[in-house]
C-alpha cells in the first residue's frame, strides 16, 4: 500500500492535482483523495466553461469538482479568471457582433465584462477558491515590452490592463482569497527576467498582486535546478510563490508519436523527479503549494498538445493508477 504523497509532504507544501469531473469519481476519485491535499480545475473554471455565452454561468461541472474536493478536505485553486485561449468569442465583440477597437468605450467594455464574470464566481464561490489564477500566461520575452499580444492587449494598446483586472478581482473577491499571476518557463532566464520586470512594476503601482505561479511544464531534459533558481529570484520581490502545473514530458524536442514510451525514459524521469521535489522542498518556505497537471498519464493533455503523443506519460501515477518510479523518485529520494 502505497504511502500517501500529500503525508509523505505534509511538513513541506500542499500536494495539488489538476482534474477534470471524471478523476472525481470512481478509482481516479480514490487515488486522487489518497495522495493529493489540493485540487485546480483544469478546464472547468476558464472563461468558455463558466460563462460560454454572456450573462449565461455554468458552474456544474466545476461544481462537481468543489464538492468532492470540500468533502475531502482538499483546498481548491482557481484557474482561471483572464487567459487569451479558452475565453469565448463573444468578450471580444460588441453588440453589433464587431471586433472591440483600440477605444476608451472598448476598454471600459472589456473591463465591465471581466467585472461581471468575476463577480458571478465571487457570488457563487467566495473563499471557498483559496487562490485564483487572475492572468495567464500574458508575459512574451519576445516583445520588447515582455508583454504578450493579445485581444486585451491590443484594446489596451499595451499592458495597462493587467493592473485593472488584479484591482478588479481584489475589490471584488472576499479579502482572504490570493490573487496570483501564472505563466509557464518561468524557469527560463529570459521568461524569468520579463515576468520578474512585470510583477515588480504591478507591485510598484500598489496593484494587489499576492503571488507567482510557475506552471512548470518541463521535461525530462530541461535542468531541475533552474526552477529553483526562479524561486530564489522572485523572493525579493515578496511575492507568494506556488508551483502551478508541474508534469515532466518524457518527449523529445519536436519529437513525434513513439510506438510505446522507452522505458529508460521513465527511469530518467524518476531521477528528475527526485532531483525536482529536491529543489522544492529545499524551499518549501517559499511555496505556497505543488500541483500537479493531472492525475495520471492517460488524462494528461501532453497526450494530444501540441500533437498526438501516446507515448507521452508526464506524471506520478500510470494508464492504470500505477505509481511510477516519478512517484518514487518524490516519496523514496534515498
Ligand atoms: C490545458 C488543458 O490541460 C487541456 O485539457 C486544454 O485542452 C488546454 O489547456 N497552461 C495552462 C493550462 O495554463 O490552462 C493548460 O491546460 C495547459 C498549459
């Protein structure tokens, strides 16, 4: 019987689990209570999910994954209230069904509408959402700015509504409820550097940001160190930090389908495991939680993002609820 993770870690950080309704029933529901203390929604709280037409909420399917999460004593983050994908058609139109222009009107508009959708969770969650993702992935180290181009960067003509939304989301949500800016490659030097410029100008311009999330998408190659190293940067920005989205791809580079996974990747991404949650917990002081992006590899995204992978098998638990040895490398680091 395997030792439960969310034990195994208890004095370091909450152990979180990105799911969708199906891993809350059933054997994934009994894994996922066994090892995880926290759970994200991984697609049931983005924009097109809860408000997919205007005025129209769907919160049933992110229901279902609250509840079995209350019922358990897990805490929930919520993910998430602003990103360029998964957000509807309709936030960018107007009433005539129009593109939004680059106007004053236009950006009131966009900002009332972000309003509203945050207001409906607000109502509908409270603080019972310990901590949102407020805006996703909105940093490009490409653009001279690090800021990425978007719909709401080009209504915007520039980042001036990153600010708008954090003081939105703060005056709006219960007060205990931490406000966090996500992105991915974070570990990255220059990712790092454009998220880092960024959040130290929103803190300088008193926007009530809590904290950093890094997604932590990687793979088996990428060096576990630098993570830390992101962590130890940030912390002079007196933020809160989490890591957000964890999974270890066992793919490489532009790497197509494989017939099956080699298996000497799945022991290369044991060690990595192991030398990864070595450099976390080193710093479990600064994190406010470790999630991982999925329960097991058969619903992990990486097996149809960004092509049809079968081979791909990022997490801690196999197609059949197995512990892998990513899972041993975390609970038996000797
Ligand atoms: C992914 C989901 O896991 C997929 O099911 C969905 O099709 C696309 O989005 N960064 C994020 C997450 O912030 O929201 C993404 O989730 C993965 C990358």
């Amino acid at each position: 019987d395997l030792l439960p993770l969310k034990d195994f870690l208890e004095c370091d950080f909450p152990i979180g689990c990105a799911v969708e309704p199906p891993e809350v029933v059933g054997k994934p529901a009994e894994l996922l209570a066994k090892h995880f203390a926290q759970v994200t929604t991984g697609n049931q709280m983005k924009p097109d999910a809860i408000q997919p037409t205007e005025g129209v909420f769907t919160f049933d399917r992110a229901d279902q994954i609250v509840a079995f999460a209350e019922a358990n004593g897990m805490r929930i983050w919520g993910h998430t209230l602003l990103w360029h994908n998964q957000t509807p058609a309709w936030w960018f139109l107007d009433a005539a069904g129009n593109p939004l222009q680059p106007t004053r009107a236009h950006r009131a508009l966009l900002l009332a509408r972000f309003e509203a959708h945050v207001t409906a969770l607000a109502e509908h969650y409270g603080d019972r959402v310990w901590a949102w993702d407020v805006v996703n992935e909105v940093v490009d180290p490409e653009q001279a700015d690090g800021l990425r181009r978007s719909r709401w960067y080009e209504v915007f003509g520039g980042g001036a509504y990153i600010g708008e939304v954090f003081k939105i989301a703060r005056r709006v949500l219960p007060r205990k409820v931490k406000l966090f800016i996500n992105d991915y490659n974070t570990e990255f030097p220059d990712k790092r550097e454009a998220l880092y410029n960024l959040v130290q100008d929103l803190k300088r311009g008193r926007v009530p940001v809590d904290g950093v999330g890094h997604q932590a998408h990687v793979d088996y190659k990428r060096d576990p160190q630098l993570l830390g190293e992101s962590i130890d940067a940030f912390r002079r920005l007196r933020v809160l930090q989490a890591v957000t989205e964890l999974d270890v791809s066992v793919s490489d580079y532009m790497e197509e389908s494989l017939p099956s996974t080699p298996p000497e990747r799945l022991a290369a991404q044991g060690r990595y495991y192991q030398e990864l949650f070595a450099v976390l917990r080193a710093r479990a002081r600064h994190l406010e939680s470790v999630t991982m992006w999925g329960l097991y590899d058969a619903v992990s995204w990486l097996r149809t993002w960004p092509v049809s992978r079968p081979h791909e098998a990022p997490l801690f638990f196999d197609d059949r609820l197995q512990a892998k040895a990513a899972y041993w490398g975390v609970v038996d680091p000797a």
